[in-house]
C-alpha cells in the first residue's frame, strides 16, 4: 500500500524550499460555525495563498486550546460535526483541489472510537495527508503511526520550550511531514511571543533533523508572522482566524473575504521578507 | 502464591496497566510529568520522606482511622458484620488528605511555590486547600461552575482557606471540565506550578503515586482487620468515580485471592436510562482522555459524554486505568447504585448508626447493604466510609423541600 510518489506535504515544502518561500498554515475547526462553510473557507484559504491546512477535528474536552478554540468546538459540536463529516469535507475539498495538502488536527478519543484502521483507510481514501493528534505523543503513538504511514498518512509531532534535547531526538525521529513547534507555554490563542527565542529553539532543533520547523501559538499579524517567518520554515495560524470566524458567526457569508484578508496580509508579509 | 501478584507489579515503566494508562498528553506536559515521575522515584522508597509522610498522617490527619463494627445497622440486614473504615474521620472530613498530604510533600521537594487542583464535590479542593494553607503554598481550585451551585459550603470552606476558586463554565460544567481547565493551567505555569490530582486518573505518574499515597487505608484496614476480626474479610466494597478511595483500601488486598472486591459506581438515574456515571459496570467503550486510556463514557463520535449522578464527586464519565485493567482480569467486580438506592443509604445509616456518610461514600453502603443480605452472620464486609456528608446536607435537605 506503499504510495511511490511523495507525499503531498513533502512536495509542498519542496517547492517552497526551492523558491525560499516560508510556508502559510492556516488552522480552522471543521464544522465551526456550521459544517456546510467548512469546505468553501478550506477554498478561501487557499486562494489567499494557504500552503497546509490545519483542519481541526472538534472535541467535546480540547485540554490543550485556549478560549477561542474551545467555543469553535462547542459550535462545530453543537451542529454534529463528527470526525466522519471532517472526513467527508476534506473529500469534497479534494474535488476541487488536489494539490494542497490537509493536516487533520485534533485529540485521539475520536480516532480511537473509530478504529485506527477504518481511519486510517477513510482519511487515505478521502484525501488526508497527515494527521496531529495533541494528545498522543510519539510514545504512545505505537503501531498507528505505521499504520498511518501505510495509508500515506504522516504523522505530525508537536515540540515545546519545555521537551528536554533527548526528548527532541527522539521526536524528530519518529516525526514526517513537518514539525510544529509550540511557542509559548500555555493553551492555543495566549498571549506574547518572542521571536528571538523561538529562533534561538529553531536553530538546535535543526542540527538534530532535516524536517521543516514550523511555528504555532501566538501568530496573530502580518508583523507576528514576518518576525517568525525570519526563523521558521513555517507559520501556523489557528486562534486569529478562528476569532473572526466567532465574530462573524451570524454571518457566514462575510467569513471567507475576512479569511482572505487577515491571511492575504500575512502571505505578504512572509513573502515581502522572502524576496528582500 | 497470589493469582493476582503480577498485578501487584503495575504499572509498566511508561505508566501502563495492560491496555489502559500511559501518558496522553500534549507536548508541553511531558517535561513536568517526567520531572515528576523522577522526583516521586527519587522519594519513594526513601525511608525519610516516608518517616515524614507517615508522621502527618499520623499528627495532622489524625490516622489511624478507626475501623468501626456497625453492629447495628449488620444486625438490621440480617447478613454479614458490615464494618466502615473511617476515613470520614480525618482531618477536612475525607480520605483525600492522604493524598495531598502525600502530593503536597512532592511539591516542596520540587521548589514550587504554587498548586492548583481539580475538584467535584470539593473534598479534594478543600483537602489541597488545606495543605497549601499549611505550607504556605499559593493555592488555586477549578471546579465546575454546576458543582460550585451544589457544594456552596465546600466553597467558601476553600476560601477561607486562602484558596481561590475558579469556576469551570466550559463543557458540562462538571469534574471533568474542571480537570480541563487545570491542564490548561498547568500547560500555561508549569514552572512554578504542581498540579495536585485527586484522583487515581490522569497521565503517568499520577495514577500510581495517587495510588500509593491512597494505600494507607487499605494497610491499615488490612491490620485492623486481622485485629479486630482475627481474619481478613469476606468482601470490600468502596465507591468509585475516578476511583481514588477505592484503589486506597483494595490495593493493599490485591494478592488475598479470598477477599472479594466491590467497586460502586454512580448509577444516576440508572444504568439502563443511559444517565449515570458508571462506564465499567455500563462497558463504556474503550477511550483517552486526561493522559490516560481508559473505559470512557463518548458518543459514537468519539465526544466524551454528559454524566449524571446526585454526588458531584463520583459524577465523571472516565475512571482510573488500574481499575479498568483490575475489571478486565476480574479482580474486582463492578456494579453501580442508583441515586435513590444512595440516598435511602445515606438516611438510614445516619439514622441507625449516627453516623452521616458523604453521598459518594453511600453508594459503596448502599451496595454492602445488599451484599450483607446474602451473606450469613459470621461473614465480614469493610466498606471504605470514604468520607462524611455534612457537605451535603444542603443537596438532602433540597430534596426534602426544605430551605434555609
């Protein structure tokens, strides 16, 4: 079931690589707020110049989110959005686009409540590139990371401040696709950032692998995102954008041109540093 | 030898028991969890901290707690002498103190100025309340903001303990949110900050070092027994949500292959309504959740589900890892009271002995009830009392129709 050509996140960090681009990953959760938007934001994204999407799977207990993302799961959840449907939106995605690749993000217990194999065989089937599950690091991952590898899935692991250099090791070890380093302590959509000393994290994490770096927690602006693009292979925005979708909850109609703004100055902003 | 001794052996160097356990948790966790586990190691089996240990619970705690012969409530039933375990008898009122007093001792090894808790009925809370006071640590307690309306008097006991409560309006608004909520703080302060879990659940270490601190009833229970009875007993039964109380007394009796083994969950509205809090005795589908896998109580979807119960620390729809691995291998046996059941206990062995138990601990008597009336006079059952019900006076007196 091995697939020969790359995976759709390796060859998108490729061609990124080779034009000195720094990747834009937007995080939204499905079905927020309702699950027929899902799929056109997904589009609006992409076309304000989205490289990965994040899409998170909602969870009635996100232990690791903050606020904001923890009332995008209520109102996902509120209208039934399971993991099936997130499913089933990353395939009509596809319909449409085949090239950007789509990260499920999110906590085990759906997973688990599945079945990894008939997971892992719907998300291959359905589109998925790769799958971050919070809460189950590489050693309890266990055989579902080969598992995931056998449908084509790559298994995306989370760094922090806080993970000891042995602990980096071995998570650089077991992680493909790309790596997410966490920037701050604390839930998602907290407060500060200090570029300096993410950069400073970047640059030991890069003597010990080959595998993009790319930053969540904190980005907000084309100026957060600028000062992190200058360090990382990758900027991950999840909490400004989810902020404006909850703002405009009424009226989803006005969500993809609000997308495309804040994004759209965030692509330039990464670009303008690319090219100067 | 013990068919059951490779249990004694658990959990497995990445804090596994058989399928259930480990350490589920995201990245940011894993440092302060390895830091823990290396201090408790370093602890554990060092004669002087265990000396230190043991003298608290002997001068501030007030151990041994005394195991009382209720003789007349065994004589009402017409079955086996039903004994209580005391441990409403300790200090702040139930036998969580054995275990902040223990985490509490861990958290000034570790330099950290700071401790925070989860809570349901607020025995926990007021238990790390108590410590923190005690040690002069900074103290703060997530609890559900529907548990704050049924516990107001744990509370404001809190409060006046120098404790800030934080109430928990996310999710159900119940235990397990406010364990969500003190991740999320821990994830946040995990410099200067131990989390001081009040169950046997949780990511690795939490569920054996809970369990160890815990144990001591269990211990003396054993001695007491053999005391007061001349032999072990004929059955144990104790009351689990997370399960902390019930690994306390159990865990000491896991290799007495005799000693039968009773674990009560919250029935709610009954088990078969769907609206309880009792995921063994209802087979809930395997599940992660708070660092550990576990039976866990989710929809089709893997959404954790909404739980109900008349006591607000038996109301969380996940329990402890080891108490998961101990149903699957048939140590102990499983079963729930519903919350009339619970309630006609709560009455009658206040009636009958003097003695008013806390409504978690009533679902262990209500069942032993039930387990005496099949046994004969010259069997014997020990029921974790696990704690005393001043607490819920105020949830009784409601359902009375009285107000104050």
């Amino acid at each position: 079931m091995n697939r020969t050509e790359p995976n759709r996140i390796d060859r998108r960090f490729a061609t990124l690589k080779a034009q000195g681009r720094t990747a834009l990953i937007p995080y939204i959760t499905a079905g927020d707020p309702a699950p027929a938007h899902t799929v056109e934001f997904m589009h609006a994204c992409v076309e304000a110049g989205a490289d990965v999407i994040e899409l998170g799977v909602p969870f009635s207990d996100p232990m690791a989110d903050g606020p904001v993302i923890q009332k995008a799961c209520e109102r996902a959840l509120k209208h039934g959005t399971r993991l099936q449907h997130v499913l089933e939106m990353v395939a009509e995605f596809r319909q449409r686009d085949s090239e950007t690749p789509v990260v499920l993000m999110g906590y085990l217990n759906p997973i688990e409540r599945m079945g990894y194999d008939v997971f892992a065989e719907q998300a291959q089937t359905c589109g998925v590139d790769g799958v971050l599950v919070v809460d189950m690091p590489p050693e309890e991952a266990g055989d579902n990371a080969a598992l995931f590898a056998a449908h084509g899935l790559q298994s995306i692991f989370l760094l922090a401040p806080t993970t000891s250099d042995a602990r980096a090791r071995a998570i650089c070890e077991h992680g493909e696709g790309y790596l997410y380093y966490v920037s701050l302590k604390g839930v998602t959509g907290a407060a500060t950032l200090d570029a300096d000393a993410v950069g400073e994290q970047l640059s030991k994490l890069r003597q010990v692998t080959e595998l993009p770096l790319c930053v969540g927690f904190g980005i907000r602006d084309g100026a957060t995102a600028a000062a992190i693009g200058r360090v990382a292979d990758g900027v991950i925005v999840g909490s400004a954008l989810v902020g404006r979708i909850a703002e405009r909850a009424d009226d989803p109609a006005s969500i993809p041109a609000a997308l495309k703004s804040i994004l759209g100055e965030m692509r330039e902003a990464l670009d303008r540093d690319a090219v100067s | 030898m013990s068919r059951f001794h490779d249990l004694t052996q658990l959990p497995d160097a990445r804090g596994h028991f058989g399928p259930y356990g480990g350490r589920f948790v995201s990245e940011t966790l894993s440092f302060a969890l390895e830091e823990l586990e290396n201090i408790y190691a370093s602890l554990k089996n060092d004669p002087e901290f265990q000396a230190e240990f043991d003298r608290d619970l002997k001068h501030y705690v007030g151990r041994p707690s005394p195991l009382y012969h209720a003789e007349r409530w065994s004589r009402e039933i017409g079955g086996a002498q039903i004994w209580l375990k005391r441990e409403d008898l300790n200090h702040t009122g139930a036998h969580k103190v054995n275990n902040t007093i223990g985490q509490a001792l861990l958290a000034k090894k570790s330099g950290k100025p700071r401790v925070i808790a989860e809570t349901g009925a607020g025995q926990h809370g007021v238990a790390t309340a108590t410590v923190a006071a005690r040690l002069g640590l900074k103290c703060e307690i997530y609890m559900g903001a529907e548990d704050v309306q049924r516990q107001k008097l744990n509370v404001y006991r809190m409060h006046l303990l120098g404790a800030k409560v934080v109430p928990v309006e996310s999710g159900s608004r119940t235990l397990k949110d406010a364990m969500n909520e003190a991740l999320r703080d821990w994830v946040t302060n995990v410099d200067d900050t131990f989390y001081i879990i009040g169950t046997v659940a949780g990511p690795h270490p939490y569920p054996m070092l809970v369990r160890d601190f815990s144990a001591v009833v269990g211990r003396e229970a054993r001695r007491q027994s053999l005391e007061q009875i001349g032999r072990l007993p004929d059955a144990l039964v104790a009351c689990v949500g997370g399960g902390s109380n019930a690994m306390g007394l159990f865990y000491p009796f896991v290799e007495d292959d005799d000693v039968a083994m009773y674990g009560v969950e919250a029935g709610g509205e009954g088990v078969a309504t769907g609206r309880h809090a009792a995921p063994l005795t209802a087979n809930a589908p395997r599940g992660v959740l708070h660092g550990n896998r576990t039976y866990l109580m989710s929809d089709e979807g893997g959404q954790v589900a909404d739980t109900q119960s008349i006591s607000a620390g038996l109301d969380y729809p996940g329990v402890g890892p080891e108490h998961a691995l101990w149903k699957d291998v048939g140590r102990v046996r499983y079963v729930a009271a519903d919350d009339n059941e619970v309630l006609a206990a709560f009455r009658e062995l206040t009636l009958v002995e003097g003695i008013m138990p806390a409504l978690e601990s009533a679902h262990a008597l209500a069942h032993a009830k039930k387990l005496a009336g099949e046994m004969s006079p010259d069997q014997h059952i020990v029921v974790n009392l696990s704690g005393r019900g001043d607490k819920d006076i105020h949830t009784v007196a409601e359902l009375d129709g009285i107000e104050f």
